[in-house]
C-alpha cells in the first residue's frame, strides 16, 4: 500500500513529492534479495519504519554491504545504487527540488552528490525526533502531514535563498532541449564558474543532469509501452543512436536495456537482482 501526493503549497519551492509506504500484509523474508535503485535526478529523505536498517552494497558483487540507518538522505546521483530488500518495511519519503538541500537539510546539494547521508549528521538529535513522531502517526495520511510538518519547521529555522537564477533559468533550458554551451552564455559567467553553481544547487554538472533527463525519458515512456523496440524509445528520448543509448543505460542502470526489459520491474526504478553467492560474511554488519 502507498500513498504519493504533492506538498502543501508553501513547500512545493522546496519538496517535489511526498509518499508514504507499508507492506500490504506480514512481509516474508527473503534473505539476499537485493535490488538495483535507479536514479531519479534528484534528492531523497526517506524514513524507515520498521525492519533492518538500510542496507547498501558498493557494487553487484559486494557480498557484505554496509547499514546507513533508519533516517537518511540520498543524495542527486548520476547512477544506481544496490540495496538489501530482504525484508519491506514501512516508510516515509520526500523527492526535493533542486536548490532545496541547504533550506530543509542544512547542506547543499554538492555536498551531499552520489551518497547516503544519515540523517542524525544534519540535523542532530532532531532526527531521532522525527522517527518518533512518524511511528506514532496512526495512518500514512498521518506520516504524510508530519514530515510536512517536520519540513516547515526547518524552513521556519533559515533564511530562504532558493535557487541561483543561472541555474533556475538553465534548468528550465535544459528540460526544454537548450544546449549547454547556449546557456552558460547566456548566464554571464564562465563555463567553470557556472558548472560550480549548477553542481552546488542540484548536486550533477549540467551534462550529467541532460543524461539523467534522457535516461527518465526513456523509462518513462517505457512503462506507457514496454513492448516498443529500444532503439525507438531511444531516438525518441533524444538519443544521438542505439549504441549511445546502451552506453548511457548501462553506466546509469548497471545492467543492458535487454537485462532490465528481462527483470520486468514492478516499479520503474526499482529492479530485483540476484544477490551473489558469496554471502558467508552478510550477517557480520
């Protein structure tokens, strides 16, 4: 069972998306069971609610992993990441905007680029605060109008710059095809000094966040018709050719377009693999 819906008006600046999650009956273990998360092209908060804490493993054959936690922020990324899905558990998630990090977390997104962060590192003893409140919420409606909340009062806490008009004006470029050399002209400053602001406030350099835009192109376009060849979802997305496209779905997936149309995932950004064989020391962490 999930409930998504858009924030409160006044958060809409700073949270693209909230949704709240718990598994429909009592979850069966599933040792091993992993899966790989595809990025999204931008930041997470998420709360776990129940279970183990978030497991992650550095690559498919990282047999250990490592824990982060139950409260944690995952920073803009420009590929997967693996994670134990051993057990499901309840939570709670917030999608940012870009150039919301330093407002609601106290970091920018630069900072915090291609990483799980725990949250008790930004916002101190305000995050086991959090978890509290959020399992005591009876519904997800309920966890849903908490971490609302929760969120407005860091907003309440710091001055509001929101984002750099350079980057404001290229995102809205970029989403609408422009091209990179175009816009760092027309912002006034250098091609270095404007990668800086563009990295600090989305956590990607321009380039990285044209791919990102792409590769969500094509997943989303994907699950309206799974049975459509690559190769024409690809040229559709923007791609240059289909063996541009491969390269690019394979640094940013971690597996072929063939291997992901194979794994069928019930969620997009969500693919189940199989976890190595290896695993003697698994338990040790």
């Amino acid at each position: 069972m999930q409930l998504t819906r858009p924030p409160a008006h006044h958060l809409r600046p700073f949270v693209r998306l909230l949704w709240a999650s718990t598994p429909d009956d009592a979850p069966t273990p599933q040792p091993g069971a992993r899966e790989h998360v595809l990025p999204t092209g931008g930041m997470h908060l998420v709360f776990r609610l129940g279970g183990p804490p978030l497991r992650l493993f550095r690559d498919d054959a990282d047999a250990q992993g490592f824990t982060v936690g139950y409260a944690m922020v995952g920073g803009t990324r420009p590929a997967f990441f693996v994670r134990d899905v051993s057990v499901e558990t309840p939570s709670v998630g917030v999608m940012l905007q870009p150039g919301a990090a330093r407002a609601l977390l106290g970091a920018p997104e630069g900072a915090l680029a291609d990483c799980h962060t725990p949250l008790d590192a930004l916002w101190g003893a305000d995050a086991g605060f959090a978890l509290e409140q959020l399992h005591g919420a009876g519904s997800l409606a309920a966890q849903l109008a908490v971490v609302e909340a929760l969120l407005t009062a860091r907003l309440a806490l710091r001055a509001l710059h929101g984002l750099h008009p350079a980057v404001a004006h290229a995102l809205a470029g970029l989403s609408g095809g422009s091209v990179i050399g175009e816009l760092v002209k027309h912002s006034g400053y250098s091609h270095r000094r404007f990668i800086a602001l563009f990295r600090g406030m989305t956590g990607l350099a321009p380039k990285q966040y044209t791919r990102m835009l792409r590769f969500d192109r094509v997943l989303s376009q994907f699950a309206l018709e799974p049975h459509q060849p690559w190769v024409e979802l690809a040229l559709q997305a923007g791609y240059s050719d289909q063996a541009h496209f491969n390269r690019d779905f394979l640094a940013i997936a971690g597996m072929s377009p063939q291997a992901y149309r194979r794994a069928a995932p019930t969620a997009s950004r969500h693919v189940p693999m199989r976890a190595p064989s290896h695993r003697s020391n698994l338990s040790k962490t």
